[in-house]
C-alpha cells in the first residue's frame, strides 16, 4: 500500500504557488472569494493550496460561527473546493471583514510511505492511518511526531462511511477522494477541523467539489 503524507515543510510566502495551508488564495482572473451558505453569509477561511497532477485544489471552509455554520457537512454551503488550472492563477483580494486567513502559511512536503498489509489481518488496515500513526515513530515508542502530518494526497478516504461520501455540488455526480487535511502542527497554524479529519472531495468534470469532516 502506497500513501503519500503532506508533512509541515516550515513556513513559506503567503502568496507562493507551493504546497501550502494558509496564505492566500491563488486563483484565476475574475474570481470571487466564496461566500457562506449555510448561516452566517460572511466570507469563508482559506484552508489550503494543494497543486495536483491536473490543477490546483483550492480549499474554504466557513469560520466565522463554527457553531451555527454546519462546516463539517458537505451539503450545508460552509465550505467550498475548487480546482483550477496551473496557469494564470494570481493572489486574489481579501475580503476586509470576516475570518478569511490562517494566522500562518505552512509549506507542505510529501512523503510516500509504503506499507506491506499483514496477510493474517481479518480486517482491512486503514493506509493512511498506519502512515500517519507510524510517522518518525521510533522502536518500542508508542507515539511518533503524528502532529507533522498535515494530511495525504490521493488514496482512499480513511474510515469514511460510504452514505457520507459527497457528490459534486453542481451536475450531484460522483465526487472522487482526493486529500485528507489535519487541522496542522500547531495552534498558531491550525485549521479548526474541531479535532477531526477533513476530507477533499473533487468532481474533475466540473473542476469543484466538496469538504467534510469526520
């Protein structure tokens, strides 16, 4: 089993086309900063720039009533996932009110890790959770440095039911996986996923897709 781990890379500039959660949003001439569905109608937070192998996806989730607006849910309008071309994307302009920034850019590394499954195992192992648990773990230690994991590119999503996989918000067709996203390495740069594991869905057709947590 192959996982490719996002690892924090240190900081990098707000506006760098690299792997990166925070900063700002880099995006196509023409684009409008995504506003809330859900409640609160104010602008959402930029969570992440993940580059992948057709574009970029680009990640906003609504944190300005985390309470009122339902952001872990993939159908209630608090979040919004984009994927645009590699070409041509320039820093968009911040909305002057509204929780709309990280309070760090956090630089993203990957890692590919692979697994061999134990073939006496009645039950399937979840990659990315063997990945992630067993990051920088040395022998006989229990735990290892799980908070440099930001999350992972492709592969399956982890221990997501099959009646919460989303589907595209604009033609309601089949979404595929696409990252996990960990809330970050530290309080100063983390993604309030209200101690969860996020979830980034992508419609290729339709060049969006949908964010849940669970």
């Amino acid at each position: 089993m192959l996982t490719t781990l996002m690892i924090y890379d240190g900081t990098a500039p707000a506006d760098s086309d690299v792997p990166r959660t925070g900063g700002v949003p880099l995006a196509p001439a023409g684009f409008t900063w995504p506003m809330c569905g859900s409640f609160c109608g104010g602008p959402l937070q930029f969570f992440a720039h993940l580059p992948v192998e057709d574009g970029v996806l680009s990640v906003f989730v609504c944190q300005n009533d985390s309470g009122a607006c339902e952001s872990w849910d993939a159908t209630s309008g608090a979040n919004r996932v984009y994927l645009f071309p590699r070409e041509e994307l320039q820093p968009v302009a911040v909305p002057e009110t509204g929780v709309t920034l990280l309070p760090a850019t956090s630089a993203i590394r990957t890692h590919v890790v692979t697994l061999d499954p134990d073939e006496n195992d009645e039950l399937a192992p979840d990659a990315y959770d063997l990945a992630r648990s067993g990051w920088k773990r040395e022998p006989e230690e229990r735990f290892g440095k799980q908070r440099e994991v930001l999350g992972s590119l492709g592969g399956s999503p982890s221990y997501l039911e099959d009646d919460r996989l989303p589907a595209c918000p604009s033609c309601t067709g089949t979404t595929e996986f696409a990252a996990h996203l960990e809330e970050g390495i530290s309080a100063k740069t983390a993604m309030n996923l209200g101690g969860q594991l996020g979830y980034v869905f992508v419609c290729r057709a339709c060049r969006e897709g949908a964010f849940l947590t669970d």
